[in-house]
C-alpha cells in the first residue's frame, strides 16, 4: 500500500528505520489487539442501545442532583458494560486510590480482615491500609480492621492452594483483594483466565468472601472483565483505560447490588447513599470517554507492544516480553543506567502534544525513599491513559510506560528515545 512519510526534524532516518523495521515484524501481534478492540467496541456499543442513551442524558445539573437522570444513567451503562448488577461512575470519586478507598471503607468492618492476593498493593494503598507506626489518619488500621497479604506464586500466578489454606484459618477474612495490574513491580500483570480459576476456587469453597478487584490500568485489554469470572466488586479510574481519554476526572465501582449499595452509602452519607450527587457541567466527556476507550486502550497496547520490541532489540530486559501475554497497558524497561533513563524520559516528554519544551527532572515526590522522574505532556492532568512514563531513580533504573491516545504519537516517542539513546550507548 502507499506510505507517506512525515518527517520529523529531531528523529534522524536511520531511528525512523529501525522502528519502522521492528513494526513490521510484530504486525501479528496488533491483530489480535484489534479482534480484542473490536469485540470490546461491540460490547460498548451494544450496551449503549440497551440501556436507550439519549442527548438528554448529557444535561448537567446543580444543588444536591435529586434524581440527576445523567448520573443514574451513567451508573447503568458501566453496570451493563461491565457485566455487574450496579455501578457507581462519579466525577465526585477524585482518583483510582480514592474510589478503591471507598469501596473498602464501605465493605470492611472493625475486626474484619483484607486479605490481599497479589502481593503489596499499588504505593498510593499503603497509608490507607496503615501500619504499626501509623498516625491516626483515619486508615483502615486506625478503625481496627486488618490487613494481610499472599504473594504470587513463582510463576507470577494467583497462589491458591495457600489462599485456600489461609481462608480456612482466618475466619475474619472479609475482602479477597486482588490487584490485575503489576502497579510498580516487576511482574506479570493477572489474566483474567487466572482470576477465573482462582475466584472459582475460592466461591466453592468459601461463598461469602467478597472478591475485590482494582482493575485500574486493566479494562478492555481482554475480551472479559473480573465481573465475567466471578469478581464481585471492580473499582477503577476514569482517568485511566475507561475514560477513553476524554473524561476529565472522575471513578468507578462496579458490582453485586448488594455491595454497591453499601458502598454508596460510604460515598455520600448513610442513610443518603446514591440519591445525591450533582454535576455542573456535562456528563457528555463521560459518555463519549468509554464509547471510546477499546479504541484508546487498542492503541496503548498496540504502543506498549511495539516500545517492548524496539527495546528488547537494543539488549534492554523489558517487562512484558514482545508477544508476551498482555493483560494490562504498562511497559516496563530496565534501563540499568541513570543517563539512558533519563533520555528515554525526554523523548516521551519531547513527543508529548502538550508540554513537549518542559525537561523532565527527578524530583523528590512525598511517600517514595528515592527520586522519581516522571514525563507526562498529557490534556488530562495526570492521566495516564495519555503518553506517560515515571520510574524511581535507583539500580537498576527501570522505567513504566503506559498510555498514548494514538499509536502514531507512541511510535514518535519510541523513534525519538531510539535516537537519543543510541547516541549514548550506540546500540543500533
Ligand atoms: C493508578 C493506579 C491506582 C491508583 O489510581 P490513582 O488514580 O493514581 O489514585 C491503583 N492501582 C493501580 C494498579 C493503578 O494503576
């Protein structure tokens, strides 16, 4: 077919090859991403006729949002997306770390235990589970209830016979939680044929144990979600896969009636729950941002593929591997070198549609031991379904990369680190 060639003044030829070449090779693998894209667009789509969306459910409102018909809507559709029997979409819900906060400050109860199964949850948890030295901040320590963890097993899969084993001695289990994406580890992100099998177990076994799934990072890189296998909560940020991009703020919680009820009241008030709640703006972005996110998610895996092939060919360890099993949209590069990381943070930053003069410097973020480096030239503050990377500045220098709302701006990033970093290691 016919090609036409942008030129870009800071990505000499021969790094524009070199990616083109590699592109060519992993064509296979883009395929399988769009079946999965298509089938989850279907899905979308399918789910907007049934639950009848109209131009009046875009309508804003004010004061305390009384039968707000947009807001219960938008509830209905991710529910229906979702498989769940009910969802809680908020722009009130500030970010991922809050809506998961919510869910389990809604469930858990003084005495009760969570129990988590895919090891240390994401960094922004840890002051809202708490520990020994913890001041009152109100963690879930604070109101005495308590959390434990299993790590995976060495296959980096959900370890069930010890979950099994730890169900049966600790009756004050309440919440099974599980973390799909890796967040800041080297691991593999969990399938949902994993959850599947483990969920399965774990319901035989013990039916009341509630199964919470953060699937932040994690939605439409499959053709099913946690709530097809079993899950009975999933929570997750709009400012992330669901929100195609679009959405400006906000999160979701979705799940049994049961528990999103109790969770409402968390949310709002007891006694209040889900009949408040108002937006004065409209709840268009919303709406258009999941119509959206297969497509956008297609395109971060798409960019997450093709960045862990370039790489992998220059001699850096990546995290998936090219052709590797893909079940959320980050990339981890191990770069083992403190200048070549840093490149690679200015290319992203330099491809950027927004911000693309700003340098990138680690800088000293509050809760990490060391120096964080983070590139995001993003429309959404902080979104990171948008081009973005960050990583801690130590041995052995790994970097994770998520995002991109079109592949061609991935692609421009990729050429633009293959170009600073060749001039410094001279790997191509
Ligand atoms: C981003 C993320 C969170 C937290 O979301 P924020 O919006 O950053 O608070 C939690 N878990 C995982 C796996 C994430 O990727």
């Amino acid at each position: 077919m016919r090609q036409f060639d942008f030129v870009f003044d800071d990505v000499s030829k021969s790094s524009a090859d070199y990616v083109e070449k590699i592109e060519t090779e992993i064509r296979k693998q883009f395929e399988y991403f769009n079946a999965v894209s298509k089938y989850n667009s279907n899905k979308v789509i399918d789910a907007f006729r049934k639950c009848n969306i109209s131009a009046r459910h875009f309508n804003m409102s004010t004061g305390y949002g009384y039968s707000d018909d947009s807001r219960d809507k938008l509830d209905e559709l991710f529910a229906t997306i979702f498989g769940a029997e009910k969802a809680i979409v908020s722009p009130q819900i500030a970010s991922g770390t809050h809506a998961i906060t919510v869910a389990l400050f809604g469930i858990l109860r003084p005495g009760d235990t969570l129990l988590s199964i895919s090891g240390t949850p994401y960094d922004t948890l840890l002051s809202v589970l708490g520990n020994e030295n913890d001041e009152n901040i109100g963690s879930l320590r604070n109101f005495g209830i308590h959390y434990d963890q299993l790590e995976l097993n060495s296959k980096d899969e959900l370890d069930t016979e010890n979950i099994l084993m730890k169900l049966s001695k600790n009756k004050s289990i309440k919440v099974v939680y599980i973390q799909r994406s890796r967040g800041y580890s080297w691991r593999k992100a969990i399938s949902i044929s994993d959850m599947e099998k483990c969920i399965s177990e774990i319901k035989m076994h013990f039916p009341e144990i509630i199964i919470m799934v953060d699937n932040c990072y994690g939605e439409f890189c499959e053709t099913k979600e946690p709530t097809d296998v079993g899950a009975d909560i999933i929570i997750g940020s709009l400012i992330k896969n669901p929100g195609g991009g679009l959405a400006p703020t906000g999160g979701y919680i979705a799940g049994k009636e049961k528990y999103i009820d109790l969770i409402a009241q968390r949310l709002t008030c007891p006694g209040v729950g889900r009949e408040v709640g108002s937006y004065y703006a409209s709840y268009l972005p919303f709406y258009q941002g999941i119509y959206f996110a297969p497509r956008i998610v297609c395109e971060a895996l798409k960019g997450a593929e093709l960045t862990s092939a370039v790489f992998q060919k220059m001699g850096f360890q990546v995290y998936p591997n090219q052709g590797q099993e893909r079940a959320d949209i980050t990339q981890s590069i191990m770069f083992r070198d403190e200048n070549i990381m840093l490149a690679f943070m200015h290319a992203v930053q330099s491809a950027s549609p927004v911000d693309s003069c700003a340098i990138p410097y680690p800088w000293d973020m509050p809760g990490y031991a060391d120096k964080v480096v983070m590139a995001a030239g993003t429309f959404i503050q902080g979104a990171s379904i948008e081009l973005s990377a960050d990583g801690p500045m130590r041995e052995p220098y790994i970097a994770y990369f998520q995002g991109g709302l079109s592949y061609e701006n991935i692609k421009l990033a990729i050429m633009i680190a293959v170009d600073k970093i060749s001039k410094i290691k001279g790997c191509i």
